[in-house]
C-alpha cells in the first residue's frame, strides 16, 4: 500500500478520534429554559362493548385498521332475541285477526240494534198517530150518544139507535185499550233495543282494549327489534383498532368488548421528570414531540396533564441518573392530530418553561 495513502488515513483516524472524545468530554448540555425526558405515545382506549349477549357471525376489521363513525365492526347474532321477536309477531298478527273479527261483530251488532230502535220507533210514531185518531173518534161517538139520547127523550128516534150508539161508543174505547196497551210493549220494545244498541256500544271498548294489547305487543316488538338492531356494532368514532379482543365465532355476554379503538385527537406523549423538574413545569407550557423515525420534524403540543403524585420509575422509560427512583408523569398533547403517532411509540419531549425557544431538530438536543 502506498505510504502517503497510509499516513492520510492515520491523520483521518487521529482526526476523528480527537473529535470523538472533544464530543465525550465536552457533551452538549441541555438549555436551562428546556426540560427534555424521553416517553411513549400514549392514548385513552375507546372500548367498544355489546351491550346484549350473542354469538360474533362477522367482525370486519383487524389490529390497526383505520374505521370511520358508524362503520360495521361486528355483527352478532343471538337465537334468543330472534325466536322472541317472532313469538311476538305472531301473537300481534292473532291479535289483529282477533279485532278484526271483533269489529265487524260489534259493528253489524250496532247496525242491527239501530235499525231496530229505527223500526220500533216508526211503529211507535205510527201507532199514537191512530191512537191520537180513534181518541177524536170516541170524542164524536160521545157526542152522538148525547144527541141521539135527547132524540129519544123526545121519541124522534127509536131507543134502538141509542143502543147502537152506546154500542159503537164501548168498541171504540176498547180499540183505544187495545192501542194503548200495544203502545206500552212497543215502549218497552223500543227500550230494550236501546239497550241492546248501548250494550253494542259499549262492546267497542273491547275494541279499544284489543288495540291497545296490538301496541303494546308492537312496543315490545320494536324493543327486541332495537335489541337485534344493537347486535351489529358500529365504530363511535373515526380512529384505529388498537386490539381486536373478540373471534368469530365466539359468544360474548352483555357488556363484554368487542374492540378496543383509538381516536387520533385523543393521543398524547408520556414523559416522566424528576421532582424538582416537575417543579418548574405548568398545564399549558409549549412543548416538542420528537419522533425517532423524524428527528427533525418537531411536532408541536402543549403540557395537557402533571401527576399530582409521584410514581417509581417505569421500566422501559430512561431517566437522567439512576439515582432517581420517583418521577412524576407528564403528558404532552399534540396541538393538531398527527398522522405518524401510534400507540406505544417512543417518543422525545422538550418543553419549554423560560425564555428562549424550542429546538427544531433533535441533534440540537444533548442525547439521553
């Protein structure tokens, strides 16, 4: 190997060795305006339930799928609820063959009782009418016997006509009876079929009662048919599946997840700072959430939530010095959605608690 090429590359070397360990004893520090700790993305689990019990016949989607508002997640099914909806639906369809049967009944009883009284009445009417006749009859009959009486008193006529008279004057009077007594059972003809017509009536709350029964059954019909409706589980908001917790197949009681979902807007950094760190950190202060797979594109948040209380030190979070044992959680929202966090992501937080600015990229940053 050429001489010279050896000596440039020993200078190389001595170069980059000199400047590694300039970098070693002279690390970059972190500005005192800044808090810089390292977390995870973070968010709070939509969990999707049934709400009745029933057999998963279809789930649509899979860890990590996207899923719009309202979109089917799963469709269960349940024997129960379908062979009582169909129990209902016959007992609504005896029901209503029950009024119907019911209505034409009372109806043509009601149309019977009014001809009835109709018919009476008008025999009724006609019969006082002759009655009202034979009355003005017997009034002239009285008449006649008086005069044909005081012509016999004075021998004009024969005292058989006087006979005759009292004769006609006693028949007609017993028409009159005889009229007056049918005018009676005609009254109470007439009562009796005004009370078959109320009695006919009345049965129409029989009627109203059948009715009521048919909603009744069709309330509870619509109830189960809400029931069977609910069994196909729609997403409640435009997200992700986090973890698909149900299989085909399998049958969930009431209440039990289906999916559990992420909503976007609803993610959030987690990074844990000491106690005397905390100290210096207020809800609202600007924040950088730096990505490991973006180090260079900041995205900016705000400090949405401090722990009131300390905590031990999580396991997978890195901290400043092993010395310290208790740190305090503090959660950095994104100001908008960001389409690059995912659950459980590493992630980098600087926030910013003095004068100065936030860094832009994360080589500006002392490494943890």
């Amino acid at each position: 190997m050429n001489r010279k090429i050896v000596i440039g590359i020993i200078i190389v070397l001595v170069i980059l060795s000199g400047y590694l360990i300039y970098k070693k004893l002279n690390p970059k520090e972190l500005p005192s305006y800044l808090v810089q700790a390292i977390g995870k993305v973070d968010g709070d689990l939509i969990n999707v339930n049934t709400k009745y019990p029933g057999r998963v016949v279809k789930i649509n989607v899979d860890m990590g799928d996207k899923v719009k508002k309202d979109e089917i997640i799963a469709v269960l099914d349940s024997e129960e609820y379908k062979k009582k909806l169909k129990a209902i639906e016959s007992q609504i369809k005896a029901k209503e063959n029950e009024l119907n049967f019911t209505t034409a009944k009372i109806n043509d009883a009601i149309k019977k009782a009014k001809k009835a009284v109709a018919a009476k009445q008008k025999e009724l009417d006609a019969l006082i009418a002759q009655i009202d006749s034979l009355k003005l009859v017997i009034a002239q009959d009285k008449k006649d016997e008086e005069r044909i009486k005081n012509l016999v008193v004075k021998k004009q006529v024969e005292p058989h006509q006087l006979e005759m008279a009292r004769l006609k004057t006693k028949t007609d009077l017993k028409k009159l009876k005889a009229l007056n007594a049918k005018k009676e059972a005609l009254l109470i003809a007439i009562k009796i079929a005004k009370d078959d017509l109320h009695t006919a009536i009345a049965a129409k709350e029989n009627i109203k009662a059948l009715k009521n029964a048919i909603n009744a059954l069709k309330a509870q019909r619509d109830e189960v048919q809400i029931i069977i409706d609910k069994l196909t589980i729609k997403s409640p908001i435009d997200g992700y599946v986090d973890t698909k917790i149900a299989q085909k197949g399998e049958v969930i009681g009431a209440g039990m997840p289906v999916v559990s979902l992420i909503n976007p807007k609803d993610l959030y950094v987690v990074v844990f700072v000491d106690e005397i760190t905390n100290g210096k950190i207020k809800l609202g202060d600007k924040a950088e959430i730096f990505l490991d797979s973006f180090p260079n594109n900041p995205i900016p948040a705000v400090v949405s939530r401090i722990a009131k209380k300390a905590e031990f030190t999580p396991k997978e979070v890195a901290v400043k010095s092993d010395r310290i044992t208790r740190v305090y959680e503090v959660r950095l929202k994104p100001i908008k959605p960001n389409p690059y966090l995912k659950l459980g992501l590493p992630a980098t937080g600087v926030i910013l608690i003095g004068n100065g600015n936030l860094p832009k990229s994360l080589d500006e940053l002392p490494e943890l």
